[in-house]
C-alpha cells in the first residue's frame, strides 16, 4: 500500500478550504489558517462564508484544521492558498505570501514539496 504524506493547505479561504476538502475526503490533510475563530468554526463543521456545505466538511474525514505553526511538522506536502490583495494602482500586497513562506520554511524537510 502507498504512504499517503499528509498535506497541508495554508490559508482557508475562498481557494484553499474547497482544496482542504476535496484532499481530505481521500488522504491525510490539514486545513491552516491563521484566524483562530476561522478554525474554531471550521472544527464545528461550519463554514460561515459559505464556499463548502455542511455535508462536504463531514465527507472529508481525514481533514483536521489547526492554526498551530507546530501541527504543520507532520505535513509532507504544502500547497500556500493566501490572498495577494492589490492597491489602488493594482500592485498586489506580497506580505501574506511572504508570511506564509516563513511559517512553512520552519516545518520544511528534506524532500517535502512546496506550491504556491
């Protein structure tokens, strides 16, 4: 039987929730976030913006949330869903990528795959 690496999506927002879920209905995955009130609703089984149903966060049964950095060291695979908001002169804002990247590089292995 092939080793499933545990996954992990950073940010759960409008991108990486429906991700979180899709990959947790089939194989280990953690949900990150940093909004703690985020993760709490989640763990709940709700998600107050809507983007996945009640029934398809129960489907995905092998997806935990967590907005512990330290839960991220079991995690083989990270894929970054963080937003790039832009100004009014449309240049995008890089910080919650950059934030991202730093929280991930803490948990990186040898071997471990990044996508952003």
């Amino acid at each position: 039987m092939q080793e499933h690496k545990k996954i992990a999506i950073i940010g759960l927002g409008y991108v990486g929730l429906p991700l979180a879920v899709e990959f947790g209905k089939a194989r280990p995955t953690l949900g990150f976030d940093i909004n703690a009130s985020r993760i709490e609703e989640l763990r709940k089984g709700k998600d107050n913006t809507l983007e996945v149903s009640k029934e398809s966060l129960v489907e995905a049964a092998h997806l935990g949330f967590s907005c512990d950095s330290d839960d991220l060291n079991d995690c083989k695979i990270f894929i970054i869903t963080v937003p790039t908001p832009i100004d009014d002169v449309n240049r995008p804002d890089l910080t919650p990528i950059i934030k991202a990247s730093e929280t991930v590089a803490k948990s990186l292995k040898v071997g471990d795959i990044v996508d952003i």
